[in-house]
C-alpha cells in the first residue's frame, strides 16, 4: 500500500491516502481507472533511473530490476480488473 501511495503522490493525484484508508478501498474507481500504463512506466524509471525519460546511455542506480517487479505487482494489486476482448 505504501508503493500505491507514493505512486499516486507521483502522479499528482489530490488527496492524502493514508494505509488504513486505501485498505477500506478509499480511492475511487475514478482514479483507478484513469491510470494509464504511460504513467506505470514514467514513475518505475523515476525510481530505477532518477528521471521520468532515460536514454540509451543511462543506467538504473535506483533500484533493482525485481525491485521494480514488486513495485509493478502492488500498484497493478489496485487496478479494477478490465475485460480484455
């Protein structure tokens, strides 16, 4: 939950979620649905690279690539599930 906060600070969306809120399912379906994959992957190279657009001649010193499995799975934990034709 925690990774789900710092992703939404990231993003800008308004509100402070604390935990105990988000695990009562406080953030609406809104907000949810809204979350683009361009947005997953700007915050995930902010936190591997340091920056939002790396180029071919950066190198991840944030974190590991399982790190970014982790933080990948407990935001995606979030999403509503869509149907996918």
């Amino acid at each position: 939950m925690k990774i789900m906060t710092q992703f939404l600070a990231h993003r800008g969306t308004p509100g402070n979620y604390s935990l105990t809120e988000m695990a009562a399912g406080a953030i609406g379906d809104d907000v949810l649905v809204a979350i683009t994959p361009e947005e997953v992957k700007e915050f995930l190279c902010d936190k591997a690279y340091g920056h939002r657009d790396p180029g071919p001649h950066d190198f991840p010193t944030g974190c590991r690539a399982n790190t970014l499995v982790v933080y990948k799975k407990a935001i995606s934990w979030f999403l509503p599930r869509q149907a996918h034709p």
